[in-house]
C-alpha cells in the first residue's frame, strides 16, 4: 500500500501541473509560410482600406480557427473577399487574428500582462519611457515576426511604442 501512495502523489502533481499549463492565457498558433512577410502587411492594409462586411464561415477557414485557438467565444468574423479578420476572447482577453481565403493563418494579436512581456522587450520601452508605467500590452504575430504594441502613461500623457521581440523600438505603428 505504501508503494501506492508514493507512485500516487507524484501522479497527481504532474496532472495538476498539465491541467493548469494546458489551460494557460497563452496561445502560440502556427502561422503559415505561403506569404511572405510582406505580402502580409499588403493585405492587411488592403483590408484595412477596403468596405469589409459581416460574414459566416465554415469548412476549412473554421477547421483551422479552431485548431488554432481554442477556449474562444463571442467571436465576430468579417472579411473583404480577399482575408478574413477574426474577433474573440479567450479567457477574457481580447484576440484578433487574419486568415486568408484558403483558411491559412497570417496574423493575430492578442491582449497580454505586463508579465508576459519577455525581457528584453519590456527593458528596452523602460528605457525608452523610464518614468512611464505600463497601461496595456499586447502581443502580434505577424507573419514570421513578433511584436509587442505597448501603451504606456505617466501622468496625462500617454506614448503608444512597437517593439520587435528581439529589444528593438520601431519608428513606426505597425498597421493590424
């Protein structure tokens, strides 16, 4: 019997262990390779510029929605004829996400906590912004590149800054 409980008790830690990390905040969908990075933004744009209407997906377009994220509601789909743009929250987070008429992943945003931002990203906007305080964050992958859109304030002014994953400040808003 003792030989039970000492087999049993580690069993249970490693469950509870796959149980919490399985229903973390943080989804790392695969992106797909069939555009290139600037093919992306072109089309983003493109959907951003263009009249998009209210739409209803279904077969391979919402196959690969649901193999990508999971846990979703409220979601809202809209398209252009050209991508399709998701909305939806996970666990109460916001999430954004592009798909292509093919139904392949191109891009997606997702609301993050200051503590989800790696390292080098968070010291490179507090020493861009070092009195400013963190407001709201979030994490887009765009793609073969990550990036994090960081709202910071101090006082009555507030600094909207980009940063790539790998420290660097961009000059400029990325367009989602």
């Amino acid at each position: 019997m003792k030989q039970c409980r000492f087999f049993l008790v580690p069993a249970c830690c490693m469950l509870f262990v796959t149980l919490v990390s399985c229903t973390s905040s943080t989804h790392n969908p695969v992106i797909s390779t069939q555009h290139s990075d600037a093919e992306i933004a072109r089309l983003v744009q493109n959907y951003n510029n263009t009249p998009n209407h209210d739409v209803v997906v279904s077969g391979v377009l919402l196959q690969n929605f649901k193999q990508n994220f999971s846990d979703f509601r409220d979601v809202e789909w809209e398209s252009n004829n050209e991508l399709y743009k998701v909305k939806f929250e996970i666990q109460d987070r916001d999430f954004y996400a592009y798909y292509d008429k093919e139904g392949n992943l191109l891009s997606y945003k997702q609301d993050i906590h200051e503590g989800e931002l790696p390292s080098i990203v968070k010291n490179a906007a507090k020493a861009a912004y070092p009195k400013y305080r963190f407001d709201d964050m979030d994490k887009i992958v765009k793609g073969s590149q990550t990036f994090y859109k960081i709202e910071m304030g101090l006082g009555e002014r507030d600094v909207t800054i980009y940063v790539v994953s790998d420290g660097k400040i961009l000059n400029e808003a990325l367009i989602f």
